[in-house]
C-alpha cells in the first residue's frame, strides 16, 4: 500500500518488527495527517502478544490485530488538530492520554466513544 505521509515501518511492533496493519486504518490515517496538516508520530501501531504484554496492554487490544495505532501529541494545539482530523475522517473509538491519542478501527468493540486515559483520584 502506497501512504503519502508514513512509512509502513513506523507501525511495526518495535520487539520483532512485524507489522500486520489494517489497509483502512492506514489510508484513513494517512487522510487524517492530510487535513490536520501537522505530523503524527507513531508511539505504537501492531503490536505482538509478547510487546502487548510488556507494555500492559488488554488482552483484546486492538493492536494485537493491527487495527489500532497511538500517535504521540505534545500540545493542546496539537492534539485539538489530530482529534478533529481523525474525526473528521470517520474514526469513531478514540482515546485522549496525556501524550498520545489512541485511535483504532475494531467494529468489534463499542462504537462511537471517547474515553480518556488520565489518572482518576
């Protein structure tokens, strides 16, 4: 698949180097960098059970089937940009941490959501 704005290995699990993505993610990404018009740095992409396990991440992670991806923001600008172009592109399971934005394509998961990742007190 030819991308515009990434390299297929920027999504690769970073223990093994596979990299078995979803060709709707990565054109709807590759749409959302488009529109946003700032770069999207990739903090994870596919992941192997064993990097899934050593970063605790769920067992039903998205990642795990190459349908999720977290890019890295360092700014409320930056990240008001990414949110509103992956929006805009139609990704509608979206979570907001305070570094990075976790977006995926999982039809197999609740729809339609927004959830964040901060600590709760």
């Amino acid at each position: 698949m030819k991308l515009k704005y990434f390299k297929l290995e920027e999504f690769a699990c970073p223990c093994c180097g596979q990299c078995d993505m979803d060709d709707i993610i990565l054109q709807k990404l590759d749409k959302a960098r488009d529109i946003a018009g700032i770069p999207f740095h990739i903090n994870s992409g596919y992941r192997c059970k064993e990097h899934n396990k050593s970063v605790g991440g769920s067992l039903t992670s998205s990642h795990l089937r190459g349908l999720a991806v977290d890019i890295r923001t360092t700014s409320s600008k930056d990240r008001y940009h990414i949110l509103n172009a992956l929006l805009h592109v139609g990704f509608n399971r979206l979570g907001v941490g305070k570094h990075f934005i976790h977006a995926d394509v999982d039809t197999n998961k609740v729809q339609d959501v927004i959830w964040d990742y901060y600590e709760k007190h």
